[in-house]
C-alpha cells in the first residue's frame, strides 16, 4: 500500500484502484469534467444545473419557514 507522502506526490495507490476498479481513463475523465465544471460561466452552469438551483432554493426557503414557525407558535400561545 502507498504511503501518505507517495499518495501527496502524484504517487499511485494500486490497492485503491484493485478494490475500486477504477482506471486511469476513468480517473483523467472524472478529473477533466471536475475542471469543466469549474470553468464553466455563470449563466451557463444555471442553464445546465437548473433544477439543483431551485431545489437549494426550496430547501433553504423551507429551512427559513421553519424557523419563523417556531417564532410564530411561541408568539400565538402566549396571546391565548
């Protein structure tokens, strides 16, 4: 097995790649969709990552509301 220093220097852990099967091809085809996406212009990525755009939105949105229920449940019971 490779060691840390190996692994931080380039090096190959071929015991990594027996359990996984990952190939070299495989790895430069992940690495180069990796830097793809982080060159890739604003309104383009939103035009392609649309639907993830707006399920963050919907989360957070929801997430804000849950707070603001539990403000708003305190405020009503007192009232009662």
């Amino acid at each position: 097995m490779a060691t840390t220093e190996t692994l931080e220097k380039g090096g190959r852990d071929d015991t990594l790649i027996a359990r996984t099967g990952m190939n070299d091809v495989l790895i430069a085809q992940a690495q180069a969709a990796g830097e793809a996406e982080k060159a890739m212009p604003w309104k383009q990525a939103v035009s392609i990552y649309w639907r993830g755009g707006l399920w963050s939105m919907g989360l957070s949105v929801a997430l804000v509301m849950e707070g603001y229920d539990v403000g708003l449940v305190r405020l009503v019971s007192v009232h009662d």
